[in-house]
C-alpha cells in the first residue's frame, strides 16, 4: 500500500491536472518512444542493431514468398 501511495503522489506533482487532465502525461511518453526508437537505431548488440535484425527477417521472408510463388506457378503449369 505504501508503493502505491508513493506513486500517487508523484503523479499529482505532475503540473496541469486541471488544464489538461490526463494529456498531461503525453510529453513524458513521446520523450519515452523517442528515446527507445534512438536505442533501437544505435545501440548495436553484438553485431546487430534492432532495425539491423528487422530487414534481414523481412527480406528472408520475401524471398520464401518468391520461392512459394514459384514452386507454385511451376506447379499449376505442370498440371496443364
């Protein structure tokens, strides 16, 4: 109980309840995504960085869709 009493306190720190109510908290979490899309660019992990990882994996899984693709137009051309 006493967690939540610390955070209810900090949240009423938070200057403009009454102009913007909860909207008050949108400058914290744009900073927030902000900082993790910075992280996700530059921070390397190994070798690799977040977007380092997601374009290798979106260009495996276009080439398996070739790939699908072919083996299946191949397929139809056979059975005519």
């Amino acid at each position: 109980m006493f967690f939540r009493a610390q955070v209810r306190r900090v949240l009423q720190r938070v200057p403009g309840k009454q102009r913007f109510g909860i909207y008050r908290f949108l400058p914290f979490f744009f900073v927030l995504g902000g900082t993790m899309e910075w992280i996700m660019i530059k921070v390397r992990v190994g070798q690799e960085t977040f977007y380092d990882v997601y374009r290798r994996k979106a260009s495996e899984r276009q080439y398996q869709r070739r790939l699908e693709d072919a083996s299946e137009t191949e397929r139809q051309q056979s059975i005519k």
